[in-house]
C-alpha cells in the first residue's frame, strides 16, 4: 500500500485549515455584529464549516493512515509507504526493519532447534495443561512407538501416570513395551509456565541397554576368572593323572590287584572329569569371545526350515511332531548373522527336545510372524513339563541350570545374541497363550 507524495505533510494541512477556520470564525462574527444576517455572513459561515470538515477529514486521513502503518508492522508488510516528507516514514523504517530482524533471528533458532531434536537420541515430548502432545521428536517415536496424542489414554501405561501424577519437576525409571520389546525408560519431566499455559517437557532415555551392558561386562569378568583358574588347574591335573596311569601300566610292584584296578579306575575317573571340566570352561569362554554380528539378508523361513532338516533324525527317533506355522506364504527378510542366528534356534530346539524327554505327547512348535511394530518373531514352544514360576527370572542368568547335566549357558548365550542384533529373547507368559499352559515358550524377537 503506497502513498503518492503531497506537497504538505498532514500536520501543515491540519494547521492550515486550522488558520483558516479561525479566519472564517472572526470574518462571521463581525460580519454578523455589523450587518447582521448577509450575504457575506452566509459565505463566512459556508466557509467556516467547509474548514471544520477539512479538519476532520485531515484528522481521519492522518490516524488511518498511522492504523495503516501499524497494521502494516503487525504483519511485516514491506510495501507500506508514507509520503516522502512525513516524519514517519524514517522511524517506520527503522522498526520495521528491527521486527524483520528479530523475526529472522527466531526462525533460525527455531529450525536449529527442530534440526538438534532430530539428531537427539533421547525421546523428547511438549505436553500442554491439557496433557496432549503439541510436539515430539523421532527419537520419541522409536522409543515408544505409535500412541495418541492423549496422554491420559490406556496405551500410556504407566508413562501415562507418571505424567498425570508429576506437579513439580520428577525423575522416574519405568519399564516399558513396545510391541514385543521390553525396554527400561529414563524419564524425566520438567515445567515450563508460558503466558496462556504451563508446558510440561518431558525427556526420555532407554537405559535397557547399558544395565544389560554392565550386566554382560560383570558376566564376562566372571568367566574370565573362572576361565584363568579353572585352566591353571586343568593342566597339572590331566598331566598327573596321566602320569600315573602309566606307572600302574609298568613293571612296579603293586601289592594286591584289586589295589591296582581301584586306583586305575580312580585315575581314569580323574582324567574323564578334568576332559569334562575342560569341556565345560571351552563352553563358558564362548560368552566373553562373542564376535560381533556379520550382518546380512536373511530369509528366516530358510534359515528354519534348514534346523528343521538338521534335527529330522532326532524328531522320527523320538517320536516328536514338528509343526511350523508362518503367518503368511511371503518370506521373512532380516538383517543379521545367520551364522550366530542359527545357533540360537539351534539351542532353543535342543533345549525344547531334551525338556520333552518325559513327556508322552511330544509336540513342537515353529512360528513366524511379523506385528504392528514392523517386528519379526520366530516362537518356539515345546509339549514339556515347562519351566516353574519361581524359576522364569532366571532363566537368562549365565551359569543358571536346572538340567543335571548343563552348563547354564546356552539361553544366556542366546540372549547376547539377539541383544547384539538389537533385538531380543524372551520368555512368553504362559498367561499369554492360547490354550494349555503347559510347555516352555520363548520368542525370538527382531527389531
């Protein structure tokens, strides 16, 4: 909106027709006390209200126009002109520059912040008073996974309650599911008061991994330990075993035979024993050597059906009944390490064999199937006698057993496995399947 120049400034016209009213005014009063109503006095008169008119005219003009100027600000109109000789126009200028500037600077913080968010591994949500969310980050989204902006609704769990409950800045270690994976959440929830609402800021960090990495690096120390002694005491144990064993196979007097067969026998129980120790330290060291993943496309319908095959032997001997079940007929493509993903299912299967040993109906189950989380599980589930409540916890517990024979190792061993693929291996409720309860359930799980 431009403005032609004029050759005066409002504030002359107004003083202008100020004069002349005033002139009009003093030429009506002594036209009317000399003459009385004439002609002139009509004129004098005409001319009167013909300048009051130009007063209010001149007075309506000039605040327009400075509603002009001002709307103009508001919304950073940069075609908003006065006329050159108005005294305006300069410190117009100047301010309105000034808001251009300030307005840049905040866009610029504005998508510097945006982009921070973005790169945050930590999850960050802006809730409102009303407890919705206004704003989050990516990172959010991966930590917590689809849920309504609501915070107040069920899907929050116990998130939700913490957010409801918190009146002054909290800090709170929840554990939390997203789909099929269980993670263990960081939260901390601050408050900001604006001029319309009090915004509450909420942070969100998933400490899953570095308890399990503590946990794995205290697991790794101990069998390392136990590795270093054990080892020191194999060696000088197989070596005098050996040594006499072959004394009692020589020409030296031995006072009655059946002297001679016990202590034979005794020594062969010792060398048996130090082979199986040795054995059993091979099998602990494989947690703390555990190479990282070579990651590459797997077919996990390949890769099942291959373990299939390898245990056909094992399940006709056996009398087991295999039955796999894949939620569709399209292939199951993962990124990971068949190599060490085999071996989970592997284990898994030996462990599910060996728990139906006692059983009468024997029954093994292979499920593939994907979820609303765009995760893919591999269920193995076993007819056995199944796996005591008071023991479940610690199932994944290196050097836990309750086989008389076992190690302790391979679901701990499992586990890192999965964990290393940023996935995991878990050990379903029985609460939560379909029909009978009994049997072992564990769930291979890909994120």
């Amino acid at each position: 909106m431009a403005y032609r120049p004029n050759a005066f400034s409002g504030e002359l016209k107004l003083a202008s027709w100020l004069l002349l009213c005033g002139m009009a005014v003093v030429g009506l009063v002594l036209s009317i006390q000399q003459h009385g109503i004439s002609p002139l006095s009509i004129i004098a008169g005409i001319v009167v209200v013909s300048a009051i008119a130009g007063i209010f005219t001149t007075y309506r003009r000039s605040n327009h126009r400075l509603t002009q100027a001002l709307r103009a600000l508001a919304n950073l109109d940069a075609s908003m002109r006065f006329p050159r000789d108005a005294p305006l126009q300069r410190e117009f200028d100047r301010v309105r520059e000034r808001i251009l500037r300030s307005q840049s600077e905040a866009r610029t913080q504005s998508r510097f912040l945006k982009s921070m968010l973005v790169h945050l591994d930590a999850g960050i949500l802006v809730l409102n008073g009303a407890g919705c969310v206004v704003h989050k980050n990516p990172a959010a989204d991966r930590l917590l996974g689809p849920l309504p902006d609501d915070t107040s609704d069920a899907s929050w769990r116990s998130l939700g309650d913490l957010l409801g409950r918190a009146t002054s800045p909290a800090r709170a270690i929840i554990p939390w599911k997203k789909g099929e994976h269980e993670d263990t959440l960081s939260v901390y929830v601050s408050f900001f008061r604006d001029d319309t609402d009090r915004t509450r800021i909420v942070s969100i960090q998933s400490i899953r991994q570095a308890l399990e990495a503590k946990e794995q690096s205290a697991y790794k120390q101990l069998t390392r330990v136990l590795t270093h002694e054990v080892a020191n005491s194999i060696m000088p144990l197989v070596s005098l075993a050996n040594t006499a064993s072959n004394l009692i196979d020589s020409d030296h007097d031995i006072a009655k035979a059946q002297a001679h067969d016990d202590l034979k026998e005794a020594l062969q129980v010792i060398s048996n024993r130090a082979e199986h120790l040795g054995q059993f330290v091979a099998r602990f060291a494989e947690i703390s050597r555990l190479p990282p993943p070579s990651l590459q496309r797997v077919d996990l319908r390949s890769l099942v059906s291959n373990v299939v095959v390898l245990f056909d032997d094992t399940f006709r001997k056996q009398g087991i009944k295999v039955r796999i079940d894949i939620q569709s007929e399209s292939e199951f493509w993962v990124m990971a390490d068949p190599v060490q993903i085999e071996q989970v299912v592997v284990n898994l299967v030996v462990n599910a064999v060996e728990a139906m040993k006692t059983t009468p109906d024997r029954t093994l189950l292979i499920g593939i199937s994907g979820n609303a989380y765009d995760q893919t599980t591999v269920d193995i589930r076993d007819s056995g006698p199944g796996i005591e409540p008071h023991v479940r916890h610690q199932v994944f517990v290196p050097f836990f057993t309750t086989k008389p024979k076992g190690s302790g190792i391979g679901l701990s061993l499992a586990r890192q496995i999965m964990v290393g693929h940023g996935g995991d291996l878990l050990l379903v409720s029985p609460d939560g399947d379909a029909g009978s309860s009994r049997g072992a359930h564990f769930r291979v799980l890909f994120s």
